[in-house]
C-alpha cells in the first residue's frame, strides 16, 4: 500500500445491512514511535462500549466487545504482534510466532496509555508505540489497522482496511497492508 497516514477502513461484508458506522484511522512511523489514531464516527450512544473500571489494566478477551486493534510484524519474520485497545482503557498485546502459533502476552510492555474522547457523534482512540520494545529502530515493519465494533443490540461489525478470506480474520499476514 502506499505510504500515506490516513486510512479508511470498511466492515467485512455479511449480506446483512451495515450500521451508520464511518471508521477511519491515521498512522505515522517517526523517530521509533508508531503513531496510531481512529476516529468511528456515528451514532456513538448506540456503541455497546465496556465501562471503565477506574485504573487501566491488561485484560484478556477484548475483542468481544468495541476494541481498536493493530497488527504488527517485521517485513522478514513470521512473528507479528496484536494490539487491543478498548474504549474502557484497558488493552493487551499479544505475540505471535506465526500466523495464530504460539500466541502469548507480551511482557515487555507493562503499561499502554492511550487517551480515549467520546462525542455525541464521534469516539477518538489515540496511542503511541515505542517500536523499540518490538523491533530494531531501521527495521521494516508491515501493519493492519482493525477494530471491532459492537452496538446496543449485540451486532458486531469486523472493519479493516481488506478483508481476504470467507470470514474476517486479521491475523491474516496479507491484510498487514501498510509498509513503514
């Protein structure tokens, strides 16, 4: 993909009909900071969004409800990296050996902060990454930005910026589309 720093991502198509969700993202590699912001824009008070729980923590499993999520791999190794934000502020990162091999928490991060602004008609999720902690700074990385959105009435939606394949799955390495 082109390089560029702002991103438009759809939600996988299922035949059904689509919420009034837009989701785009920016992204911008500099000085060893990845640099990652989303803005769903939308009806935001019908988001089934995780309340917060006061200190934000590592959790597990957030991809069950509204998560903002980044794939990361160095362009010459199998192995890649998940990132889960959630609006509630917690998150998680996750290390891959391979494509969904040897998955586990990565302990060279012991705190993510991300600021999180929700509107009436737009929810803003900010973060940066010290790529130091993952890769050597003049290494080539490959990245995919993703969310799952969640509504009121338990419909989720799976958005990237290409979905390949039958179902959504983005720890498929072709979907890692952006090159920095």
């Amino acid at each position: 993909m082109k390089k560029k720093d702002k991103f438009f991502l759809r939600p996988f198509s299922t035949g059904k009909t689509q919420n009034d969700f837009k989701l785009e993202a920016s992204l911008i590699r500099r000085s060893g900071i990845l640099a990652v912001s989303y803005k769903l824009k939308g009806p935001v008070q019908n988001l089934s969004i995780p309340l917060s729980t006061g200190e934000p923590e590592r959790r597990n499993g957030l991809w069950v409800e509204t998560c903002f999520e980044l794939f990361m791999g160095s362009i010459d190794s199998e192995a890649y990296w998940e990132f889960n934000l959630s609006p509630s502020g917690n998150w998680n990162v996750y290390k891959f050996n391979a494509y969904r091999q040897g998955m586990k928490e990565e302990h060279a991060i012991e705190a993510l902060p991300f600021s999180v602004v929700i509107l009436q008609d737009s929810l803003k999720l900010s973060i940066e990454i010290d790529l130091g902690k993952f890769i050597l700074p003049e290494q080539a990385i490959n990245v995919a930005l993703c969310a799952v959105v969640k509504d009121i009435n338990t419909s989720v939606t799976y958005w990237a910026l290409a979905h390949h394949g039958t179902k959504p799955d983005f720890h498929r390495r072709d979907g890692f589309l952006i090159e920095l």
